[in-house]
C-alpha cells in the first residue's frame, strides 16, 4: 500500500482512559478503544444501589457514553435516573411530554421532515450552562437503521499536533441557538421562542471529573472564533469539525427498543442517523444540567 493510502492517524490515537480499579456491581465491556462501554447487570426500573451508581458514574468517566439494553422504564423511573446525576435541564426549543418539561420527546416518522441530532454536535451547547449528559431511551425503533453515532472529543483534542493546541489554548468560540432553533419543531406543533440562547464557551475545555482536555466546538451550534479574523475562523473551523468526525474516535449504537445511551455532552459529540424513513422512531430524552465550560 502507498503511503498516500495510509492514514496518519492510528499512532494519535490514544485508547480511552481506565482506572484500572475492577467493576464488582455492575459488567463493563468496551466497545472501542477510544469511546464506550456497553453496562449488563443494572435494572433501571429498580432503585440503584449507591455503589452501583458510583461504578456507573466511574464508567461513564472512563468512556464517555454507556449504554444498557432492556430497560423497559417508565417516564418517571427514566426521570428518577437522570436526577441520580444532578438537577435536570429544560430543553429551550424541543417538545416535551405533556406535564414533564424535562422529558423531551426525539420522534421522527413518514411525516417528519427532519429528525433530532442529525448533525453532530453536542447538546445544546449554545447555552451558557450547557447540559453535563444527555440520557436517551428508545421505545420504538425502526427494523433497521436510526443508529447514533458518539465521537470522542478527547480523542480528537488527544491527536492534535502540538502547534495546534498551543494555538488553540485560550482561545474561545461563539455558539448560536438561533439558526438551529427556529421553526425546528413547527411539524410537532411547538411555537417559537422570541430568542433562543446563545454563549461563548472555550474552545478546548478541561472535563471536571476526569480532568482530560476535550474540543468543545460543533458544527451544530458554533458559529466562529473569537478575536481572529472571520476567514482564519471559518478555515481552522473546518479543519475541527473534519477532524473531529474521524471515526477513529467514534462508537456506532445499534438501537433496540428499550436501549438506553448515557453520553457526556462535555467530552462527547453525537450525530444521529436518518436513514430510516417512513418508518418511525421515537423514545425520550432526560438531560442533566452542567456547568460553566472552563
Ligand atoms: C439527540 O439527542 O441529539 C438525538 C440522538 C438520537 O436520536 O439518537
């Protein structure tokens, strides 16, 4: 194989990192090397157990998003897990469940003329305190099809040169709800706001828990850089957002009704499928409220 043919890319990669501490209350098994785990031996219909909970945070630190299987939960037992992390996020533009603002409703079928997350980005990044993870579970899926797509962005900050970061270090990003936001959700009968939210974030932010630096733009909602020229931003933005899409760093999630994906929108970007169409798909969203990206 020519040179031209080999990608410059698998002596970057860094493999996710592990405490190395063994799981005794719940089973962990990777997925790929930089993202994912996919968690057996966890009832979500049940209350958890404290030292359950404490592996699944320790595993969601360890590879960005989890996943379970055949967790066939009500709207208040997917509330109750989400609020096990932190107080739970009110989407600015997204329908809800009638009574549960903070149960958004991700449906797409033959009538839809979009579908939630169909670009990559993360979760409502555009808010000045954006969501900490996102909790998703599916109650009807397509027969095949409508997979999402999780990528690492410590991964993708990880196989930066060394020149870039240095350039990177500092520097910040505006992130804009607007273009998204308005009239996305006409089909499902939600009336628009007057403004949707809008926030500058940095562009390489540190993770709280694990201490790991992550990209934090998005082609989603970042619209530029910060104090250099709009042609350097739109370049170097380009050159992020083709980076951040290599699927070195990526794990694809086979749905099945009753999945559930637990991803941490601080390190994590998701690009949902749709590739389904007539058929539907539909389940819940329950999002967790985060900080101030520093
Ligand atoms: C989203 O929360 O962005 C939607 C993800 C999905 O539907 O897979």
């Amino acid at each position: 194989m020519g040179n031209h043919l080999r990608g410059n890319n698998g002596p970057r990669l860094r493999q996710a990192r592990e405490s190395g501490a063994p799981y005794v209350h719940i089973a962990v098994e990777r997925l790929t090397p930089a993202i994912g785990a996919e968690i057996t031996g966890v009832d979500l219909r049940a209350a958890l157990d404290p030292p359950v909970v404490d592996e699944l945070r320790r595993a969601l630190a360890e590879y960005s998003v989890i996943f379970l299987r055949d967790q066939d939960i009500t709207p208040q037992q997917h509330l109750a897990f989400g609020r096990l992390w932190g107080a739970l996020h009110v989407h600015p533009a997204a329908p809800h469940v009638p009574g549960l603002p903070e149960l958004m409703v991700i449906r797409a079928d033959q009538d839809s003329p979009r579908a939630n997350g169909e670009g990559w980005h993360s979760d409502v990044s555009c808010d000045p305190q954006p969501p900490m993870g996102s909790i998703l579970h599916l109650t009807q899926c397509p027969p095949n099809g409508g997979d999402t797509l999780f990528a690492s962005m410590v991964a993708a900050y990880d196989a930066l040169s060394e020149r870039l970061k240095t350039y990177l270090d500092g520097m910040r990003a505006v992130h804009d709800g607007e273009h998204v936001y308005r009239g996305m959700y006409a089909n499902m009968g939600v009336a628009d706001k007057p403004a949707y939210p809008r926030a500058e974030h940095p562009v390489v932010r540190t993770h709280p828990v694990t201490g790991r630096k992550a990209l934090y733009v998005n082609r989603g909602f970042t619209t530029h850089l910060l104090d250099v020229p709009r042609d350097e931003s739109a370049g170097l933005l380009a050159y992020l957002f083709e980076h951040m899409e290599n699927p070195l760093w990526q794990v694809r999630f086979r749905w099945r009704t009753h999945s559930i994906a637990f991803w941490d929108n601080r390190c994590v970007q998701h690009c949902a499928m749709w590739d389904y169409w007539p058929q539907t798909r539909m389940g819940h969203r329950v999002t967790i409220r985060g900080d101030i990206p520093v």
